[in-house]
C-alpha cells in the first residue's frame, strides 16, 4: 500500500516530456482564477511570444471556492501593499532630495556670509 504525504508537505514532482521532447517547466499561476496553482508547460512557450508546442498539465488539485476566493483576496491585497511600498520609497526618495538641497542651500549661505 502505498503512503501518501502528510498535507502540508511538499512533494517532489518529476517533470514531463513535453510534445517536443523537451523536460516541461514547473510554473505558478498567479491568477485570480487559479491562485498559487502549479503547472507544467513546454519550455519554449512565452519566448518571444511563441507559445511552444501547446503542452500544459496542472499539478495541483483545484481549490474549493471559498479558499480560490480567499486566496485571490490575499494575492490583491499583496499586490496593493506592494504597490503601496512603492509609492513610499519614490516618496522617501524625493524627501532626502529635498533634504540634501536644503541642506546644501543652507550651507552655501551660512560658509558665503562667513567668508
């Protein structure tokens, strides 16, 4: 009889061929419709907008609906706190610029009226 893994675990998982011989590569889906779930496809496909010989398989089961749903709503809120980070640090980046010259303004005039 044979085990299957403890959930939770990951599973080492050997690549197929695809239809042109080459090992198929693992991918993710980051998609709202299909979140965090594995597949293979050709390894030629998406190579200058080639789409390979065709072959795709998922690895992965399909989520119930309510965890695709929640999985979908963390990726979103992902994305919007990355995008949220983003928008800081161009925002801090332009603070320290305006701190330097400032800075630089206030010595010229403090080292030019000594001198």
């Amino acid at each position: 009889m044979r085990k299957e893994p403890p959930r939770g675990e990951e599973v080492a998982i050997a690549a197929p061929d695809c239809y042109c011989g080459r090992l198929a590569r693992l991918q993710t889906s980051w998609t709202e419709s299909n979140p965090l779930r594995r597949f293979f496809v050709c390894p030629k496909s998406e190579v200058g907008g080639k789409k390979g010989c065709g072959f795709f398989v998922w690895v992965d089961i399909e989520m119930p609906p309510r965890e695709r749903a929640l999985m979908a709503w963390l990726l979103r809120t992902k994305r919007e706190f990355e995008d949220q980070i983003g928008r800081a640090r161009a925002r801090e980046k332009k603070l320290w610029i305006a701190l330097f010259v400032s800075w630089a303004f206030v010595f010229m005039i403090w080292f030019g009226s000594v001198v």
